[in-house]
C-alpha cells in the first residue's frame, strides 16, 4: 500500500472492509470502551474504528481506535509482502523478522509545506481542550490526548532525536502531564536535562504514519532514530518539517502537532490510569507527580483526526501490535546471539502481549531448551515475566498446545527455573504497592518453563495419538467444503 498520510491509509484500510465509522459516541467512556469490548469479544479480523459526531464537539472531529490492531493493517504498516493476506500470528512475525534482518535505514527528508499547518496556535490562543481526547476507563483520573501518538525529543549531548509513546493526561488548556518510565529514551533524554537544571524542548504529533507510529512504539538501540527505522521500513524518507517553537524535526505528514518545553522541577499529579496489562499498576489509584509540558504551539489539519489507544485488560486495542513487536524483539535476541534450531515465537496477547513468552525449538543439544529460555526471558522490552520453551511439533502462537506441552512433557521439578531480582518496572503488578510507594528500585522474578521432551529421552518418546500432517492435508483436500464450513 503506497500512501501519505493516514488520511490515505484510512481510504485504502475502508476499500478493504476494515474500517467501522461510528457516529455520536461520547469522548467520556464510550469511545474507548466501545472499542475495549469489540476488541476483546469481537469477531476477527476487527476493523479500525472511527468515531465521529462526537458529543461536545464538531462534526469533523474524528477519534481512531485500533490503527494497525489486525494482522493486515499491520502487513500494510510494515510494508510486507503478501498484504493482501491475513497472515496467521507466526507467518506475521516471522515475515517481519526476514525483513527486520537486512533493514536498510533510510534518513527523514525535510519538505516546506504540510496540511498539518492548516491550523496554527500560540500564546493566549492555544486550547487542546478543542480536541476529542477520551476519558478511557471509569477510575482515569483524567482526558488523554496522547495515546497513539509519538513524542518527539533530542539528546543534549549527541543531537539524537528520539521518537517514544509516553502516555499524556490534559492538564489544563496549555499543559499536559507526560509519564514515562525509568530507562526508556526520553525519560533518559529528559533526566539530562533535568540534571542540568535546562528547559527540554518537546512535540507532541498525533494522526501519524502508521510505519513511523510503530517504530514509535519499539525499543530500539540508542542513538538509532525511529525517523530512520520507519524510513528504512518503508522504502522511502519520511517527510519532516522544522518545529518553528522547538526546532525539532516533525512529521509532515501528522493531523496534529503539539510543540512545547518541560522545565526543572516542573511537575503535576498525573493519573491514575488503566494500562496495558489490565490495572492501574502504576501506584493504583493514586496519581503521581509528572512532568509538566508547557504548551507553546499547537498546528492542525482541517477536521483534524485524533489517534488513540485505550489500554484495558487483554486482549484489547494494541494487543496485537505489541505480540508482534514482543515476539520480534525475542526471536531477534536469540538469533544474535547465535542460538540455533529457532522455528517460532510467539508473544501471547492474553499476557499482556509481553508477559507470557513461547518459544517453538528443533532441539539440537542437551541443554539446548533451558539455554533459549533463559536468553529469551532477559530481553529488553519484553518483560517476559513467563518464558516457555516448546518443540518444532507445538505450534507456540496456539496456547491451547502450549499448555498441552506444558502438562503432558514435563516434570514440574525438573522444568520450572526461577530467577530472582530481575529488572521491573512501576507497571508490574505483582510489586505491592507498599514497595512502590518507597521509591527504591524494583526487582520482580522470571520463571522459564521448559516444556520441550527431554533431550536424552526424544528418539523413545511417547507416540503423539493426532492425524499426521499428510492425512490432515489430503482430507482437507477431498473434504474442502465440509471444513470451509465448519473450520
């Protein structure tokens, strides 16, 4: 799909049948929790859902749940081959992470005219109260006007720019409460300013490329800029233009942009809010104190469309995206390192799409299984609290054959390994809050389950009582309308 903008994307994304259009729905509660229930109890694929005629606001002021929440939005996102294919979980990450492999980084282009300056604010002008940003959940403690968007940084020291979606709460008409996690980039990037007692320049820009959306949402190196990860994903530059405020690079392409500074000691309670694994994990429902973005310029299209994302108990919105991007990260750990006899990975959307990690292996030595699990349970970014190690026979994205792996092949003592005092986060909810609220650094336990047949035991074990894959393949030949029915 060769698109511009997402104004484009939308048009080919509905030609497709994977868009909804909804009219009338409230930015309090109804859009993210209409969105919330059709994406856990729907049918699949579920299409992106746009609201419109939102309550309190004009016509032409457009909400977006769920941009690239279907394998083939996604496919179009990444730029795939085969788009036109509803690619099953495995044949999506495995088809990204042959392209990921041999990405070639391709640097942003600036361009001097973009739509997104229809619109332009400053000073006593700026409200971003105008736009439709959703209370997502009951117990939100406010509106979040940043949630599938990106937030825009440069490193003091190297000029790098960063690109990251850390979650923004509407504080007022010119200010937004910004949470970022500890060893994320920009709150690394916003701590050296910090330290040196300096203003940070910040955007804010929502309705983005999709490509560049998900670059945003990864963990990649430092110093690799998303700008040039999504340019290398797409084939071609993307297009910035120059913040006129904050003289950042911005995406030419956006429905909105925010420019803006933070200043040392600056900070607003911020929360509470439900997050992607299903509670308000940060201290529960006590806000916390953030940093403040001052706004000092806001420029929009015309009818502008605001991109969201409302986390909830999984699956949900962004359950897909994120098990993909999980799963690459794992599957590319453990091949850099050179770990051999690799056939799948799967990160399961039910565990919050990182937390609970299968592996799928053609066991070639002793030990072999216990080694990938306990590589794939320490990868950045995957906070793969459970890491289950299967063979080449059990399909890992099928949790139902995992967990018949899992009970059938193995002797608990033998196969469970815990490791103590690993890296968390404030979002892990087996922390009490009680710890939380100490401020000290915070440690939670990985268990890696090998589930595979013993090494020693594989040419002698149990014969597996299922039709083989010939007999599966020539009834579903001879039978093809019974088991399009019924399959």
């Amino acid at each position: 799909m060769i698109y511009r903008d997402i104004r484009d994307w939308l048009l080919s994304v509905e030609q497709d049948g994977e868009l909804k259009r909804i009219s009338g729905a409230s930015w309090d509660l109804e859009m993210a929790s209409i969105s919330e229930i059709i994406y856990r109890e729907g049918k699949r694929p579920i299409p992106a859902l746009l609201f419109d005629d939102i309550k309190d606001y004009p016509k032409g002021y457009q909400a977006l749940f769920g941009l690239i929440s279907s394998p083939r939005r996604l496919a179009y996102a990444l730029h795939l081959p085969n788009q036109e294919k509803d690619l099953k979980p495995l044949e999506l990450v495995r088809t990204w992470r042959n392209k990921a492999r041999d990405l070639k980084l391709i640097p942003p282009e600036y361009v001097t005219t973009s739509k997104v300056s229809e619109n332009s604010f400053t000073g006593e002008d700026i409200d971003i109260t105008k736009f439709p940003s959703p209370r997502c959940h009951e117990l939100d403690g406010g509106r979040y006007i940043g949630s599938g968007h990106t937030i825009i940084t440069r490193d003091s020291d190297t000029g790098f720019i960063n690109l990251g979606t850390y979650r923004c709460m509407l504080v007022d008409g010119n200010r937004i409460a910004l949470h970022m996690l500890q060893g994320q980039h920009g709150k690394i990037i916003y701590d050296k300013y910090m330290a040196r007692g300096e203003v940070m320049p910040v955007a804010i820009a929502i309705g983005i490329d999709p490509t560049l959306w998900f670059a945003s949402c990864q963990h990649i190196q430092w110093g690799l800029s998303e700008y040039d990860y999504a340019g290398g994903i797409k084939g071609m530059p993307i297009e910035i233009i120059k913040g006129e405020y904050t003289n950042l690079p911005l995406p030419a392409s956006a429905e909105i942009i925010i420019e803006g500074e933070c200043h040392p000691g600056d900070m607003v309670e911020e929360g509470p809010f439900g997050e992607w694994n299903g509670y308000y994990a940060n201290q529960g429902l006590e806000p916390v104190p953030e940093p403040v973005i001052r706004v000092k310029s806001v420029l929009h299209r015309d009818e502008p469309i605001l991109t969201c994302s409302s986390p909830a108990m999984p699956p949900g919105v962004n359950s897909l995206p994120s098990a993909v991007i999980s799963a690459a990260t794992v599957w590319g750990a453990l091949e850099s390192v050179g770990m051999p006899g690799i056939k799948g990975v799967w990160s399961h959307e039910e565990g919050g799409s990182r937390l609970f990690n299968v592996v799928s292996i053609q066991q070639s030595y002793a030990g072999h299984s216990r080694d990938v699990g306990l590589i794939a349970s320490q990868c950045v970014g995957s906070m793969g609290k459970y890491t289950v190690t299967v063979d080449e026979d059990i399909n890992p994205s099928d949790l139902g054959q995992v967990i018949w792996a899992i009970s059938t092949r193995t002797d608990p003592e033998r196969a469970v390994q815990i490791i103590p005092r690993c890296g968390s986060s404030s979002a892990d909810t087996s922390i009490p809050l009680a710890v939380k609220k100490e401020h000290k650094p915070l440690y939670s336990s990985r268990a890696v389950i090998d589930a595979c047949q013993p090494y020693e035991s594989k040419g002698e074990w149990y014969p597996v009582a299922r039709a083989s894959n010939d007999l599966r393949n020539n009834l579903v030949n001879n039978w093809q309308q019974l088991f399009e029915e019924l399959c």
